[in-house]
C-alpha cells in the first residue's frame, strides 16, 4: 500500500462506515490521545515502567497505525498529500543535515 493509498482507503472509509470525519480539532485531540497510548506502550517496553495487568507490549503496532490512522485524517481533511509534503520533508532534511549527523560526535563515538 502506498501512502496515497492509505489516503484514499480512510478517505472511503470515513465516507462509508464513519459517516463524516470529526472535525479538525477533534482529530488533532485524538490525535494527541493516541500519540499518547504510544507513548505509555514505548515507555514500559523500553524505559524504565512496568506494564500493569491488561497492557501488553504487542499492543505497539496497533498504537502506531491508530497514529497514522488520525494523521491521514487530518491530511484529507486539510488537502494534505501526504506523499508529496514526506518527499518535501526527506530533501529538506537531506539538504540542512548532508554533513551534520557524520559530524556528530554523540552518534560516531
């Protein structure tokens, strides 16, 4: 699947299942409720909680795609093309960081 079509299957799903998208600031709350699910999953699989009863570190991967489940939201509710704004993205950082990271002395010693 590509990422346009990650966009258009949500798109076809809002419209058919979920009758209409939330509005811009109910997804970005969600959004945030979400990156937040993630997070409490990263932090006692990799730092230093402890899972309570119930949670389960193979929660991860469905965390991460109800992420990007709102985020494509919110890019069709905004007329994001979201393949374009990440090729955007990678050239920008590839041209301000060509040399940085190399040079990095915390990431090379």
């Amino acid at each position: 699947m590509t990422i346009r079509n990650a966009q258009d299957q949500v798109d076809q799903w809002i419209k058919t299942v979920g009758v209409r998208y939330f509005s811009e600031l109910t997804n970005m709350a969600l959004l945030t409720e979400e990156v937040g699910e993630l997070a409490r999953i990263m932090a006692r699989t990799y730092g230093d909680q402890s899972f309570k009863a119930g949670e389960s570190p193979d929660q991860l991967s469905e965390e991460m795609a109800d992420v990007l489940w709102v985020l494509i939201c919110l890019a069709n509710q905004t007329g994001v093309d979201l393949t374009a704004a990440l090729e955007r993205s990678i050239q920008k950082k590839t041209a301000r960081d060509a040399d940085r990271h190399a040079q990095n002395p915390k990431l090379n010693g």
